[in-house]
C-alpha cells in the first residue's frame, strides 16, 4: 500500500519533469533565434550559415531537436552559450557550487530556528510573544524579497557599516572574507524562508492540537508543554517535513533575487544575464536545473507525507 | 394617527421581508473590521485614489530631471529627495502606483475570469474535460512562478501585455484549483440535486447555485492572490525584466536607485516601502476577513 503509493508518487513526479522539460523547450523555441547566425556574424556567407546549421541539427524538424536536446541534457552536454560560444556546462560548474552552498548554509540555520520558533509560538497561542511571531512572519511573506534585502543593506552595511553590501567573490578570499560576503545574502533568505517555515510550523501543531486524542491529554490533565512534546510533536513531523521541503523550493525564487540584489556569482544571476541578452540554450539549460530541483523538493514533501501517515502503514 | 399606523405597518412588513425574525434566518453577512482592519482598508483605498488622480496631484512629471543633483536628501518641495538622474521620487511613487497596481490588478482580474470560468467548468462537467484542464494545470503549477516569468520573457521580451498576460496565466493556475474544489464542493450539494430534479440547466445552476456560494472564499482568496500578483511583477521588474524605463514602477525604481544606497539615499527605499504597505494591508485584511466568517478555506489552499 505505502510503496504503491510512493511509486506512484515518484512516477508522476518523473512524468512531471518530462511535462516541465517540453515546456521549457517549447517557451524558448518560440521565436527560432538562429544560433548560426549569432556565431559566424553578419558577414557569413548563406553556405557557411547552411553547414553551421546542419552541424548543430538546426534544420531538423522540432521534435528531433526536442529529443535530441532532452538527451543530451540527460548526459550532461548542456550545449553552446549563444554569447561567446563557451559550454553551457562549462558556465555552470562553478556557479551551481555557489548557489548550493549558499542553498545549504540557508537550509542548515533557518530549518532549527523555524521549528524552534514554530514550537514555541504553539506553545503559548495568544500570548504577546505568539502574536509578535505571527504578525512579524505574516509581514515577512507580504513583502518582496528586495525589500528586505534593501532594509538590511540600509541597516547593516550603510548605516552600522558591519557588512559589505555585495557578495561578490574573486575566488581567493579567505574563510573570514567569505564568511563577511555570504552573511549579506544568508541573513535575507534565512529571514524570508524561516518566515514561511515558522508559521506552516505553529499552524501544523495546533491542527494537531485540535485532535481527539490531545483533547484526551489535556482532560488528564498533562501539561500543555508536555503534550506538544510528547504528543503533538511526533504526529506534526510529517506535516513539517513537508513544510521544509516545500520552503525550500521556495528558496529558487528567493536565489533568483538575491544573487542579483548582492551580485552573487551563482546559477540564478547567470540565468538573468542570460535572459538579458536573450541567450535561450543558456535559460534552457538554468530553467531545467532550477525546475528539476523544485520538482525533485515538491516530490520529497511528499513522500514524506505519505511516510509519516500511520494509516496508509497498514494494507487494508 | 392613520398616517403613523401605516408607516408602522410597513415597518412590519419591511421587517417580515428581511425574514430577520425568523429562527432559522441565514446569518447577516456583514463584516465587522477590527481596528487593524479598518486602517488597512484605508491605506489600500489611499493607494487605489492615488491610482486614479495620481498624475494630477504629482508635484512634478515623472520623467522630468527638476532636482539640482542626483540622490539628493528631502528639500524644498522634493519631499522624498530625487532618484539617480535627479527626478522627484515622490512623483515618481505617484506615477508608479498606476503601473504597479495597475498591472497587478489588471492580471488578477484576468487570471480570475480565466481560472473562474475553467474551474467551474471542470467541475461541473466532469469527465475528460476535467482531466485534461487538470492536468495541464498541475504542469504549470509545477513550476516556480518566477522560472515560468523568466523563461516566457526570454523567449517574448518584455511588455506590460506580456507582462499582464504571463502573470494572469500563471496565477489563473491556482484559482483554477480552488474554484473547481468550491465548484466540486456545491455540485453536490442538496440543492443542486434539487435545481437538477427540477430540471434546470447547467448554466441556470452555474449562475444561481455555484457562483453565489463560491462568491465568498473566492473574494478572500482574490486579496491573496493579488498580493502574490503584486510580488511577482514588483520581483521582474527588480530583475530589470519587467515594466521598461523611463515608465515608473516600484520594482524597477527600487533596482535603478540601489546605488544610492551605498551614499546613504532613501530613494530605493521609499518604493520597496510603498508595496510593503500595499500588500501588508491587503494581507491583514483577508486576515481579518477569514478570523471572521471562518472562511478560511482560500487561505488553506495556497
């Protein structure tokens, strides 16, 4: 029964990202931007233009190139920027490092603080503190992320001048350099996805609260604390692991931002500029990345959804 | 003495009317706003005028270079201080609501008739229909909203038509899910059985049935989803991908005087201001309007 059902979960995930590969593919081959041209130049002659094409399987019909391009990226060829000719691979390599330690680092503080926070505001519903919370996370997830980004730049590097205002790396800081660099952009996305993560936190343990066999509790009169932590907790675990992988698929919007706001050398500023200068195999390439490891967090919330439900445990 | 007897009559039956004395009377829907709420309503009606006569109470045009330098601090009657080629920010705040409200609440709407109508539309009639919309719809909703934005911009380039056509499509996939799930809800209900018995058809119950009892949750979520509207084109524009230059918008007003800020101007602050303000209100009202009816289904769903 559970296994059914995470195979199932797992095929239709699969099915997803092939759905999500020819939307990306159809989108940028709207408009045939032709590569061969951007490459040789004004000055090619049409025979030269022809073989270029031919080489690069331009005059092939869409579906062959949809194939063709789906299994390369398979493989990991990525294909030829349209600014410059380099590999796609050899563009991204370094910047994806970049964006997933960052990713990483977001991840390692924020997902203890939020469900520290989350914890204790369900703890004591109602009280000042629960409120402040709430309506301080509320105000997070209303804002863009920009907005901040600006005030901690205004506040921390501006005005107390504690941090640099960028984040951009020469690839020889020491660790204390880099650690200044990152702390900009950490502090903005752990503060934007704790903000989500917080309150999916709290709401999780108090639909839990509103259950039978916690209203059980409370008439035995176990205390409220007690009940959250032997009661409430296990049985929410599921719902926040959910949470945690859903906030951090939020977290490739929040890159996208905040790689550009801080000048951050990392796969989402390389998307933007490629998106700038229309370089389509370039987005191609970062939306599949991007897309894939949103589908691959969603499919994760998931699954452990399904795990922690006791009731699909036993086949009926 | 007639006179006054009559009019009391017809009180009583003004009254009888309302079936306000009746046991099992439906709840008043008015709303009662708390504090917070009525404050909010204000500030997102102060920004709605601002909309509408901005241009003309603006003290300078938005494009005009009055202010002496650029990234100046507030004086004479540049209140906010000047931006980074010495234009009012102030005016340029006025000028830019009707981009960036506008834009967002052209899209909404938009993306409401879409998902609305497909929605209903599934659910009420079933079947392959509804497998095939449903799905298409899952596929998009796969998808990070700003990866969709960044991919469809690559390809078309940016247009405020673009820009309001891209967001519509992307959020109609949301209102979709939560209109199909009322609309599945209603279909079922005694009511409708008793609509179907006596024979009316599909549009009659569409039209008396479904949309006045999904009218509610739908209102709810419609503040949402222009928060998340407002968010999205403020965040592309921020990119540089969204509404164009020298056009006013906060999004892209908060990228172009990001410099400043290393000199200690405001001028990118006072924008990213103005949509805190705007979507924190709309937020705290959904917020009061859900504690309130227990409507909290919208709220739920995203």
């Amino acid at each position: 029964m559970m296994t059914q059902m995470v195979l199932r979960r797992i095929a239709i995930g699969f099915a997803t990202l092939i759905v999500v590969s020819i939307i990306v593919f159809l989108a940028t081959s709207i408009l045939p931007g032709d590569v061969a041209q951007i490459i040789l130049g004004q000055s090619a002659t049409p025979e030269t233009l022809a073989a270029l094409r031919a080489e690069l399987g331009m005059d092939q019909p869409g579906y062959v190139r949809y194939f063709s391009w789906l299994g390369n990226m398979a493989v990991g060829d990525l294909g030829i920027s349209k600014a410059g000719g380099a590999t796609i691979a050899s563009l991204i390599g370094g910047r994806m490092g970049n964006t997933m330690v960052m990713a990483g680092l977001v991840a390692l503080i924020s997902i203890p603080i939020s469900i520290a926070l989350g914890l204790w505001a369900a703890m004591h519903p109602g009280t000042w503190l629960d409120r402040v919370v709430t309506f301080g996370t509320m105000c997070t997830i209303s804002v863009p992320e920009f907005f901040i980004a600006t005030i901690l730049v205004l506040i921390l590097a501006v005005e107390l001048h504690w941090l640099p205002s960028t984040a951009y790396l020469t690839g020889n800081e020491s660790f204390t350099e880099l650690l200044r660099a990152l702390a900009m952009p950490l502090l903005t996305l752990v503060i934007v996805v704790s903000a989500q993560m917080i309150r999916m936190t709290r709401a999780g343990i108090l639909n839990v609260m509103s259950s039978p066999y916690i209203e059980m509790a409370i008439l035995k009169g176990v205390p409220r604390r007690r009940i959250i932590l032997r009661h409430a907790f296990f049985n929410a675990i599921g719902p926040i692991v959910n949470v945690i992988a859903l906030n951090l698929a939020y977290l490739v919007s929040g890159v996208v931002i905040v790689e550009t706001i801080f000048a951050y050398p990392g796969l989402a500023k390389l998307m933007i500029d490629g998106v700038q200068t229309r370089d389509l195999p370039l987005v191609q390439a970062c939306a599949m990345i991007f897309c894939g490891t949103y589908v691959l967090l969603i499919l994760l919330a998931d699954v452990a959804s399904i795990l922690s439900n006791p009731r699909l445990r036993q086949p009926k | 003495m007639t006179e006054e007897n009559k009019t009391k009559e017809e009180e009583v039956i003004a009254k009888l009317d309302t079936f306000d004395e009746l046991p099992d009377a439906p709840p008043k829907r008015r709303i009662k706003l708390s504090w917070v709420g009525k404050i909010s309503v204000a500030v997102v009606a102060f920004w709605l005028v601002i909309c509408i006569i901005g241009p003309s109470i603006a003290p300078y045009h938005e494009m005009d270079m009055e202010g002496d330098d650029s990234f100046l601090d507030a004086y004479d009657n540049f209140y906010l201080g000047t931006d980074y080629l010495g234009r009012d920010t102030l005016s340029r705040i006025i000028y830019g609501a009707r981009n960036t409200i506008g834009i967002s609440l052209a899209s909404t709407l938009l993306a409401y008739l879409m998902g609305i109508t497909l929605g209903i539309l599934a659910a009420v009639k079933g079947g392959w229909i509804d497998m095939g919309i449903s799905r298409v719809n899952d596929a998009i909703l796969a998808l990070p909203t700003i990866m969709l934005g960044l991919i469809v911009i690559a390809a078309l380039g940016s247009s405020i038509a673009i820009l309001v056509g891209t967001a519509a499509v992307i959020y109609a996939t949301s209102v979709f899910r939560i209109a199909r799930a009322l609309g599945q809800d209603i279909m079922v209900q005694d009511f409708v059985e008793a609509a179907k018995a006596r024979g009316e058809g599909v549009w009659w119950i569409i039209r008396a049935e479904v949309l006045p009892n999904a009218a509610m949750p739908l209102a709810t979520d419609f503040g949402l989803r222009l928060v998340f509207v407002v968010l999205f084109i403020s965040s592309l524009s921020f990119l540089g991908l969204g509404v164009q230059p020298p056009a006013s918008d906060w999004g892209s007003m908060v990228r172009e005087n990001l410099q400043g800020l290393t000199y200690g101007s405001y001028a990118a602050i006072w924008p990213a201001f103005a949509i805190a303000t705007f979507t924190i209100a709309i937020n705290l009202i959904v917020d009061d309007i859900s504690a309130k009816s227990g409507g909290s289904l919208a709220k739920k769903m995203v």
